[in-house]
C-alpha cells in the first residue's frame, strides 16, 4: 500500500508541475501577443487594422506573416509614421506579387 500512495503522489506531483508549466507558457504566449498588439497599434492606423483583422479571419497564417514584417520593419525603423489603408494595400499587392508566380503550361 505504501508503494501504491507513493507512485500515486509522485503522478500527482508530475501532473501539477506539468500544469504550472502549461500555465507559464500560456502567460509567455499572452505577454507576446499582448506586445504584438501594441506595437501593432502604434504603426497602424484603425482602418489599416481592421483591414488586418478581417484577413486574420480568413487567413491566420498570411496574417502572422505580415504582422511580423511590420514589426520586423518597425523595429528597424523603416516605418516612420503610421501605415494608413492605402499604405497597407499596396504593403499586401507586394507581398502577395512575390507569392503568385505559379505558371502552369500546356504542352
């Protein structure tokens, strides 16, 4: 019986380490997230990020994609001022230009 309540608390033990670990990554995974938006916020204006918002619905990962360009180019200081919607539109022609090179011939 001792050796049944040992393994037993050594699960328990494991199954709570296993969850306090789960939850810090949750809280990196918010803080990251939470930076994200808020760097988003200062380079986009709001119509730009609606315009984000509505492809992250239909497109997670090509949203990702661009969120991270932004940023990328935000934290090397090529943005300057904020990117309104006309600016973003051409940012998403130039980067979807470079994605559809897909030719498909006949012979």
């Amino acid at each position: 019986m001792d050796d049944l309540e040992e393994l037993k608390k050594k699960r328990i033990m494991e199954i709570q380490k296993q969850l306090q670990e789960e939850a810090s990554r949750q809280g990196q995974l918010r803080a990251v997230e939470q930076k994200k938006k808020l760097l988003l916020q200062q380079i986009l204006t709001p119509d730009a990020r609606s315009r984000l918002a509505t492809i992250k619905m239909a497109k997670p990962e090509f949203a990702e994609k661009i969120e991270a360009l932004l940023i990328q180019l935000a934290q090397a200081g090529q943005i300057n001022q904020m990117i309104n919607d006309t600016q973003f539109k051409d940012i998403l022609r130039k980067v979807t230009e470079k994605r559809r090179d897909i030719k498909i011939r006949r012979i």
